[in-house]
C-alpha cells in the first residue's frame, strides 16, 4: 500500500494502468461473448440465471 503514496511511484503505475487499458477492455469484452456463446450453448443457463 505505501508504493501508493509515494507520488512517483504512483504516477508510474497509473500510466501504466492507462496502457493497458484498451488491451484490457478488448479481453473483458472477449470473455463477455465466450461466456454468452456458452451459456446459450449450456442446458442449466436458465437455472443459472434465476440464481444469479
């Protein structure tokens, strides 16, 4: 938690964050339709879903 607090430090790491950004998105939206194409596929889907 202290590498938060020290300014330089912390600016390093949000830069970095923001590159990562867009690659990070585009993976989430990935996983996003392999999980619907599997959860369509899946004959439980619909019990899942009152769960959830």
């Amino acid at each position: 938690m202290s590498i938060a607090r020290e300014p330089r430090k912390r600016k390093i790491i949000e830069t970095g964050l923001k590159d990562l950004e867009p690659s990070i998105r585009e993976h989430v939206e990935n996983l996003m339709e392999n999980i619907k194409d599997v959860s369509e596929k899946s004959p439980t889907s619909k019990i899942k879903r009152k769960q959830a």
